[in-house]
C-alpha cells in the first residue's frame, strides 16, 4: 500500500460498511461488540476516495479503540473495504478463514509461544505449520528444506523464498523427535522460521485468494 489513499482498494472485507463482527476488543478479546462513539471522514481533494475515522466503545468492557477504515472506489455490486485498528489485540486468537484449520491452529500456537518466548515450541509449532503448508501443496522430497526447494522448482514458490530457507537455522532442524543432548532453540532463530512461515502463508494462501477475489469483482462489473 503506497498510501492511505489506497487503503481499500484491491483487498479487503466485503461490503462499503465496516465489519465490526471482524474486530476483536484488545481489552476484553471479545469480538464484534462494538458502537461507533466518534466519526469522522475526510475526502479525497481530488475524486471520491474517502477516509473514516472512527472510535470504537466496547459493549463488554467499555474499551476504546480506534479505526481508520476506507470502502473501494471500485465497481460491483457489493464492493469492498479494509481498516487498521489502534490498538490491536496483542492475543491471537483467529487466522485467516481462507487458510487451511490445520495450519491456522498450528500457526496461533507458533505466535503465541513467540510471545511467550517459548522458543522451543514456536519454533516446533512453526515447522510443523510449514510442513502441512508444504504437503497441502503436494511438496516432495522429505525434509523443509527439500519441500521449500522441489516447489521453487515447480514455480509455486518464488526462487526468493528458497534463497531466503537456505539461511533460516531452524528449517534443517529436524527436530520432531528431540534427543537428549539437543540444545535449546535460539530465540532469533524461533523468530525467523515464524517469520519465514508468515511470508510462506502469503505467498501460498494470501495472494492467491486475494486475486481470486479481485477476479471476482472484476466479473461483476
């Protein structure tokens, strides 16, 4: 996003309206109970384009957040909008409806034993999320690295991101079975695989349903 201006245009929730059902309490971390206590917009000096400024109060705790949030200038009949929240939940506790159970479950583990500083287990959790991201794929080979590289190969992963495996430590840590002389996880290298593993996700789930989505604006105008 190269500006605010563009906040809404390309991705987002459905409908012109903002999603309150998809905003979580960063207080309480009950989601969708919310009523606008403030709002504000500004339009754009030159077209339609119009940012909203909201503040939200919690129906539960009486919490406060604040969002900016922008419909899409876009066509069709239903349209789309996105928002970026202030503060954010520090909790995770959902991901993405378009990714597989398995790996969303797998990767919440990952981020909150990072948050944690669980090192051990984010980095386990984060692996075992690769893993079933890579076979999902139908990745070949036995081993991350092996995966990671056999779908660069088939052109589903960008040859960036097997570059980039080839210095994350922790994707050669066949690790699943520890021994007993096995030596603790370092802290960076359990954030890079989480890392790794955000970016994976992206590539493999997130822009593909983005451009499905996008296709399917696309044909409705």
């Amino acid at each position: 996003m190269e500006s605010w201006w563009s906040l809404g245009e390309g991705s987002g929730q459905y409908g012109h309206d903002l999603a309150l059902y998809e905003i979580t309490c960063p207080f309480c971390m009950e989601a969708g109970n919310f009523k606008t206590a403030f709002h504000a917009e500004k339009k754009k000096p030159s077209g339609s384009k119009k940012l909203n400024f909201d503040t939200l109060e919690c129906g539960n705790c009486k919490g406060y957040v604040m969002v900016l949030w922008s419909a899409s200038t876009m066509g069709g009949s239903h349209g789309i909008h996105a928002y970026r929240v202030l503060p954010w939940p520090l909790k995770l506790e959902r991901y993405p409806k378009h990714w597989p159970e398995t790996i969303g479950r797998y990767w919440l583990q990952a981020k909150r034993n990072l948050r944690d500083e669980n090192w051990d287990a984010a980095a386990l959790m984060a692996r075992s999320a690769l893993q079933v991201a890579l076979r999902a794929k139908e990745a070949q080979g036995g081993g991350l690295k092996r995966e990671i590289d056999d779908l660069a190969a088939k052109g589903i992963l960008p040859p960036i991101m097997k570059d980039w495996s080839d210095n994350v430590r922790e994707l050669g840590n066949e690790s699943a079975h520890p021994k007993p002389e096995q030596e603790a996880t370092d802290p960076q290298d359990a954030r890079d695989v989480v890392r790794f593993l955000d970016f994976l996700l992206e590539y493999l789930y997130d822009l593909p349903h983005q451009i499905e989505e996008y296709q399917g604006r696309t044909q409705e105008e």
